[in-house]
DNA sequence: CGGCCTGTTGATCTGTTTCAATTTGGGTGG
DNA sequence: CCACCCAAATTGAAACAGATCAACAGGCCG
C-alpha cells in the first residue's frame, strides 16, 4: 500500500475543468492568479493516502477528479467511513490544527491543494471565496445529518437503497446517464460507509436485484430499474 | 403540546450572560448595536417548538440557556435526534431556504432570534463574524462526523459511554462539577440520538451501574464513579 | 498457470428490538 | 397534606435483523 504522489503540477488553475463548480468560481481573473500561484495539482493512484488522520492539516484540497473516502478508526480497527468525495468537492474544511479523519484514494484520483496558511490569508481579503465556503460548509452539514439519519434509523434495505440514491445523484461517472450508476468502491467501503457488514451490502444488493428495483451488471454498476421504488425505499430524499 | 414563545424581550444583548462565548464574542460596541437591534429573546416551555424541518428558515439563534433537541423524521415516524443544543450553542447555520430539522425545548429554553436576512446584512459588513460562523460550522461538522462513528460502528454499551462523556464535556448542568451529569432528556431522546431503543438505553445505564462505571442517583443524573472505563468503553475521545 | 482479492452465498449465532408488564416519581386536585 | 394519576423508566421474555463464521466462485495480475 505505496502512499505518494503520482504527479505533481504547477498553475492548474487555468485550464480546470471544475472551476465554476468548485469554491474558486467565486473568483475574479486576478484573484485566480492568486490562487493559482499557491496550487499544487496531485495525482493519487487507487488506494494511495492523501493525509491521516491526526496528521497536521497543513493543507486544503479540491478533488477535480475521481472518488475520495473519508474515513474515522476506533481503536481496534473498526472503519467508519464519513463521506465519498467527488470532482468538484472541496476537502480539509476544518478550523482545526490536525485533520479529524484520514482520506484515501479509491479510484485514481486528482486533486488541487492549497497550502492553509497561504490559504487562510486569500480569505481575509476575499469575502466571497468565505462566503463561498461558509454555503460548502452548510451544505456538508445537511448530508452529514441525513447520513446520521441514516445510519441511526434506517434498516439495511433502506440503507443502501439511499446510498444508491445520493451515488445518482452526486457520482459524476461519465456513464450516469440512463439510470446506470457507476460504483467505484467496494462492498467493503459501502459497508463501512452505511453501518453494515460486506457480505449484508452484498446481499442486500442480491435481493434488490432480485425484486427487480436493480440490475447488476457487474459489481461496480448498477442499473436503475425501478427508480420509484427505489427513491420509496430511501424513504426521505437521501 | 402547545408551541409559541413565553417570553419576548427586546434589546437583550447587553446583558447577556454569555456574549463572550457565542458568536456575537467577536463583535465590537458599534456592531453590537446593530445585532442587538435586530434581536429578540424568546423563551420557551419544555416540549415547546422551536421550528419545523421543512419550515421557511426566516430566523437564526443563539442558545442562551437550557437544552435543545434538533431531528429529523422518518416519513412512518422514526425519528433521529442529530444533536443536542446548551447555551451559548448556535442553531440554524444553513444556507438554505427551509430547515432540514426539527429544533424543541427540552428544558426552559432561552434563545435569541435573529432575521436570517438582517443577520446576512450584518455579515457582509462584519468579516470577523463571518469567520467566526466559519469556525462554528467546521466544528459542528466535526462533532457530527464524531456521531457518524458512533452511529455506524459502536455498540450500544459504547454509545452509552460517549453519550455520557459528551454530556459531562458539554452539558453546562450547574452541577457539572464533581462528575456529577446533569441528564435533561429522557430514555427516549437519548435513544433517538444514538440509534437505540428506550429499553436498551435503559438496560445499559442499568448495566453500567451495576458494573460500578457509573451511579444512577436519579434518572436525570449520572454520578461518573469510574471515569476511566468510560472513557475507554467511549473508544475515542466522542 | 496459479494465487489472491473481491464478491457472493449459506448456516449459525447474538445483540438489540419488540412486546409486555411492573415500578417509580413528579405533579395535581381534593 | 395526602392520594391519585400519568408519563417515564425499568425489567423480563421472545423474536428478529444483521453479524459472524465458513465455504466457494470469478476476475485480474504476476
């Protein structure tokens, strides 16, 4: 398990691809350059660390592409997963001197990393990049919560039946089109994402597929069959 | 079940018993005029509302004294307290239209209200407040990636345990001084909050008791015996 | 070609829930 | 002041969802 960047490159910001989506689309021509000039463009190959938990949080990073987890161990090992971080999101929002979770690489990843101090400084003098993060801010909180909703109340069904709804929803896999959802991670990760065991993911999707509500083509896709049950079984939005 | 404020009181900020540790620490003379222009105290009964999810999020507050519960419902019913709220807490940090939950007195509740739009106003002036909400939010998030933990991968014994930890850390009970917790919420709202049921929480203060962990006085006070197993059945810190 | 990791499936086990009383305690009205 | 009333808490027995233990299949890489 090699840990390390595959890539490095300066000045990304000019030709990126999620620069109107991301925090940085609050920013005016001079102030990218700003920005720019304090970024650092990393690739990371599947499984590679980005930081550990506990680590000094001396950076700030935006994914621009393929999927990020987060994750939370207790003391004997058990692994929670806190989130999946997409193209676009913004990574290492935490007023605090080390980070609260580790982030890992599950497919090959990129992402642009800020280093916080010089960060922290853009900020003072750019109320609309603090604004910005302040609605990013807000925004992981309400997932947070229905994730706590979630994981305290539903059962393994609608469990993944939600996961599988939010995966819609906020996977950017290119194939998202007509109901076919792209699953990069493994049951393992799902499991550990939704409060339940592998082999209950695994057939939890067996039985979904089973009644109909999916298709599984191969593991790491799922095929919408029925999406009003589906969105029934979630049973809220998430 | 009655709602609707008991109190109202005008210009109550200069007289705040906890200026200092919420929010409004961060504001000079001047800027205090102007928020305290804009705010209203409110108390309200135990069992009173506060807002509804889904309701126009038309206000922010502060907790100024006693317990808050926010959750979130099921559409059959279950229900999933996110968090609970002591004074100088700040309730309805969202950048959106409606509340994504449910906010209730569990004690006497004091809170100060301010109009979401005239506190925007504020902020756009005000820099140092905005980091201050800035600052708010990640640690709120950090303490709902805590419960996520919690929530996915603890057993009920442990949940119990860093309910109680959290309690004693948080909970301003004025007797909070010799391990003595100060348990506002019933069975109930506890089990809500940590994805139990009433009987099983029950059965595992019971437990806890008998092993000597902690002394149950009364059903609204936990006397912490040994602190030490707590804090490892807690696992982490949460 | 062989080994290994991921996923699936089966059989059993167990922590927690569910269902069902019973007890406790605080508030109220006589 | 006391007796009653009701909600909250506790305790017990039975049921169940999901975990655990175990075996096996398939795909990928060396």
């Amino acid at each position: 398990m090699a840990t390390g960047p595959l890539v490095e490159r300066r000045n990304p910001c000019y030709d990126c691809d999620i620069r109107d989506t991301a925090v940085c689309g609050a920013l005016k021509p001079a102030e990218l350059d700003r920005l720019n000039a304090m970024v650092t463009a990393i690739d990371f190959g599947p499984e590679e660390t980005i930081f550990y938990e506990g680590d000094p949080a001396s950076h700030l990073y935006n994914v621009t592409s393929g999927c990020v987890r987060l994750s939370k161990l207790l003391p004997d090992g058990r692994r929670q997963i806190t989130g999946f971080l997409f193209s676009g999101d913004f990574l290492g929002l935490a007023y605090i001197e080390s980070y609260a979770f580790t982030a890992e690489a599950v497919t090959r990843v990129t992402v642009c990393r800020f280093p916080r101090d010089r960060f922290q400084a853009l900020l003072d003098d750019l109320p609309e990049l603090e604004r910005r993060l302040l609605g990013v801010a807000s925004n992981e909180l309400a997932t947070a919560q229905d994730q706590i909703l979630l994981l305290g109340r539903k059962s393994a069904k609608e469990k993944v039946a939600s996961f599988l709804l939010s995966l819609a929803r906020r996977g950017h896999g290119r194939r998202g089109g007509g109901g076919l959802i792209d699953v990069p991670m493994t049951r393992h990760d799902i499991a550990d994402y939704i409060g339940l065991t592998t082999e209950t993911v695994s057939r939890t999707f067996t039985k979904l597929a089973g009644e109909g509500v999916i298709d599984l083509p191969t593991p790491q896709q799922v095929a919408v069959r029925d999406s009003e049950t589906l969105a029934e079984l979630a049973g809220d939005l998430g």
